[in-house]
C-alpha cells in the first residue's frame, strides 16, 4: 500500500481527539482536485507559522497540549512524507522490538499502529514469561523532546548529516518541513497528526535496532519500553 496525500490530509492531519465535527475533508479535496499539478502555495514565501494549541483534559489533573498546525505548512509536510513513503518505510521497518510500527490500514486514520492498545496487555504477558527480571522505561515528555535534527541524523546518520546540510538529503527537508510548522523551533515535534507517530517511529525504530544488537527480549509501545532477563 501507499500513503497518499489526500488521506493524511483528511485522515491525518487534526489530532483524533478533536470533536466529530472538526474535520479536513474539504482541504484533502481541494488538494485532490489539483493531483498532478504543483501545490497551490508559493513555497518560497512561506514563512514559519505557530500551531494552534488544543488542551485536552486527561485522568486527574493532568492535561495534553495537542497541535493544530497551519494547514498550508501541514500540506507542504505531508507531501512530502507521502511521496517518499517507501524510504521512510524502509527506516522504521526494521525495528524487532516496536508493537506500533506505522502501517496503512486503520480505517480511522491515515496512518496507524501495527498493534492497538488492546493487544498490549496478552503481549506484555507472552514477553514476561520469556524472562525473571523486568525493565520498564518510557521516556519523559517524548514527543515535546524529539530535537528535529536528529530526523536526518535517524534516517541518514549524524556523519552523513553534519557534512551535508543540503535538501538534497529527505531528512534535512522533512526537518526544515516540521521547523516552519512550529515557528521555527527545534525542541519537540506537535503532538496529534499522523506525521509526528511516523517520524517518531523512524527516530525510535533506530534506537530499537541498538537494542536489538544486544540480543534483548523486550518490547516497545510508542515511547514505552519493556525487557527482560534471565538474571540482574
């Protein structure tokens, strides 16, 4: 399967959180009606813009802070996610330890996760009885500490990176993309579309293959993290 432009735009672009009503379907046809055709937006003139900030309330006191983000820098950023589809596929595809591996077929969203929350429960039982000693870790605030830069460091090594600065490379455009979507900064990526669960995914899948090499059993659900052994 391919992601197509128009489904981020209609199915991936507002956080799913938002109310029923809200919705960008008018936006994926419009776009749609122009396929072939060069985006509608003057590229060059396109200065970073901030999102809009949607609180949702959460157990307790505690609250999220989701994004809305411009939709001309949203659609500029999911064209280009979706046109190089197989090469970020190819950079998130090889992690042995990630139960949300993005794939295509959630009917709900343009992009979802390979496992839903319901299985994780029967998962983490198979995976502890593989072990006598458990380790759990997630990490803290992981979508506001995700440094934009380290998208082509994942995709394309640090080296490779420092020593070419140019758009040339996929990671250094989906990196100024995500800047001018969030007013230019570099700390954190917005939380609740369908590219930041991709980009996550490609950043995390690395960290995954780390693991991996040490011959770990273990896990991960988005940013959680769980493993075990045989002794401490």
């Amino acid at each position: 399967m391919t992601l197509t432009l128009e489904a981020l735009l209609a199915r991936g672009y507002f956080p799913q959180e938002l109310p029923p009503p809200f919705n960008t379907t008018s936006l994926a046809t419009f776009i749609a009606s122009s396929a072939g055709k060069p985006l509608p937006f003057a590229h060059q003139k396109n200065r970073p813009s901030k999102p809009e900030i949607y609180s949702l309330a959460r157990t307790g006191t505690l609250r999220r802070e989701l994004s809305i983000l411009n939709p001309v820098h949203f659609t500029l950023l999911a064209n280009c996610i979706a046109n190089k589809w197989k090469d970020l596929e190819k950079a998130f595809s090889g992690s042995k330890l990630s139960l949300t591996t993005p794939t295509l077929t959630d009917h709900i969203r343009a992009i979802g996760r390979k496992s839903s929350l319901d299985v994780l429960p029967s998962k983490r039982a198979e995976l502890r009885s593989r072990g006598r000693f458990l380790l759990k870790a997630d990490v803290i605030r992981f979508y506001p500490s995700i440094y934009t830069h380290s998208i082509p460091w994942a995709l394309h090594g640090k080296k490779v990176t420092k020593s070419n600065r140019s758009k040339a490379l996929l990671g250094n455009e989906i990196d100024e993309l995500m800047r001018n979507c969030q007013d230019g900064q570099t700390n954190g990526i917005p939380i609740g579309p369908d590219t930041s669960l991709l980009l996550a995914e490609v950043i995390l899948a690395q960290v995954d293959q780390k693991l991996s090499r040490l011959r770990l059993k273990g896990l991960r659900y988005i940013d959680d993290f769980e493993l075990v052994f045989d002794s401490v």
